[in-house]
C-alpha cells in the first residue's frame, strides 16, 4: 500500500473519529459532571459550573450528618453495608439458581420442559407494578417484612436469567457430559466440576446484571425495608432529595456514593461481561 492511498484512507476515516469522539464526550460528560457537582455547593452547581471546587469535604460531612438523621440506628455506614450485603447475597443466589435452571431446561430436554418454559417467558410481560401488592401482601403474611428473605424472594430466580443461561447453555459441548457419566461422575458433580467452570463468562455477565438491578433497586426495597435500619442506599437517596431546599452538593455526593460500587464491578469484569452476553464459551 502506497502512502498516498494510505493518507487517503486516513482522510476518509476522519468523519468516523469525529463522530466516536462526539459520542464519547456525550456518554462520559453526565459522569464527569456528576463528580465535579460532589465537590461543588448548590449555588455553583446552580449557575452551571462543571468544573472542581473545595466543598467535597464539606458535602461528605453534610451526607454523612443526613444519613445519621434518618432515624435509630442509621448511619452511612449502615445504608452502605445494607446495599452491599443485599446485593450480593442475591447476586450469588440469583445466579446459581438460575444457572441451575438454564442448565435443566437446555440439557435435559422434554416437552413439559419447554411448555414450562414458555410461560416463563411469558413471566418477563408482567410488568413489575403489577406484582407489587400481591408480593407485599405475601411478605406480609409469611412475616418477611423488614427481612433480608422478604427483599431478596422476589429477584433470586428471574426469567431473564434463566433464558440468559439457557440460550448459552446450547454451547456447552454435551460430549463432555456423556463422557463423565461413563467414567461415573454424578449429575451434581457435573454440574459444579464441568459446567460451571466451563460456563465462567455467562456466571461473570449474569453477576453483574443481577449486582446492578439488586444495587439500583429502589421500588421493591422501598415497600418491603420499612425500617430505617433495613433500608438501601437508593432509599436514602430518595429521603435527602424529598424536601423544601434540597443540597444539590449533598445530593450528588449521594448519588457519587450510589454509582461508585457499579462502576468498579463493570469495569473489572467488562471482559468477562462482553464474551457472557455473547455466549463465549472456553
């Protein structure tokens, strides 16, 4: 290739860079301006102002005061361990219960199976409204209010997760397993000794789909955690943004605060997030 038809081809490829870089600023300027209004007051934040200020300390301390005021036994502490000890208890049983059931309804084929799963299918047009006061009215009488069951039940076994591990479950090579029942290995052992570590992608974008909702969840929580002892971050965010003058510093550090542990959990497993989502099996 001549340098003249490389320059040409660098030339052409210039509307494309520009348009990848406008799109990038558009995507990553809400998060830049989100760290920016954390360490700014309200009335900066008022008149527009997107870069650093001096007052991050100040608005932490401010948060910190307004959890504390939530009510007996709150602090920030106790609405970030909250938020942390949910998600990730039914991140790990969302995940296993619905690979577990992926894993049956792909490899262990019948037709009472796939009408079974059909309605589950159907499950994913309910809107979530709509099971709200049949749900809480059964936590209610199962005593589950104000407990880790009664936030959990509801989103341990989805049927989007279900359907997630069973389309990549068609990828699991079934040669393996037949191989392993000769030599004796049981369906149990097969399942925690072969697939599991073989389904590794789809384990890592099931966990963080189910971290995020679990860690953004807010409608659920908020009719079931009516202590303020029991209740998530997200609540908390929504208790300092009701009220007559609301501290947009406060308020954005809140918000900081609320996106941080997402971030991290994408970032690390991003890899692993893109070969899941595409059904990559190793």
């Amino acid at each position: 290739m001549t340098k003249r038809s490389s320059s040409a081809i660098q030339r052409r490829l210039i509307p494309s860079y520009i348009f990848l870089i406008i799109v990038s600023f558009v995507s990553v300027f809400p998060i830049f301006w989100m760290v920016t209004a954390a360490t700014n007051n309200t009335v900066d934040i008022a008149r527009g102002k997107i870069w650093f200020g001096n007052q991050a300390l100040v608005n932490l301390k401010s948060l910190i005061e307004a959890a504390s005021s939530q009510g007996a036994g709150t602090s920030l502490g106790r609405f970030m361990g909250n938020s942390f000890f949910y998600a990730f208890a039914q991140t790990i049983l969302c995940i296993f219960l619905c690979s577990l059931a992926g894993y049956g309804f792909e490899l262990y084929h019948d037709k009472a199976k796939d009408r079974l799963f059909t309605i589950l299918l159907m499950a994913m047009m309910v809107p979530a409204v709509a099971t709200l006061i049949p749900l809480f009215t059964m936590m209610s009488k199962l005593g589950f209010i104000n407990t880790v069951a009664g936030f959990m039940l509801p989103a341990i076994s989805t049927p989007f997760m279900i359907m997630m591990f069973r389309q990549n479950s068609r990828n699991f090579p079934v040669d393996i397993m037949e191989a392993a029942r000769i030599d004796g290995l049981s369906e149990w052992a097969i399942f925690f000794k072969m697939y599991m570590p073989i389904m590794k992608s789809t384990y890592a974008a099931a966990a963080v789909i189910t971290f995020m909702n679990a860690w953004n969840a807010y409608m659920w929580p908020r009719a079931v955690m009516t202590k303020n002892s029991a209740q998530t971050m997200q609540i908390l965010l929504t208790n300092l943004s009701n009220g007559y003058v609301i501290d947009y510093g406060l308020l954005m550090m809140a918000v900081l605060f609320c996106s941080i542990p997402t971030m991290v959990i994408f970032f690390v497993m991003q890899k692993q997030f893109a070969e899941g989502i595409t059904g990559a099996v190793k």
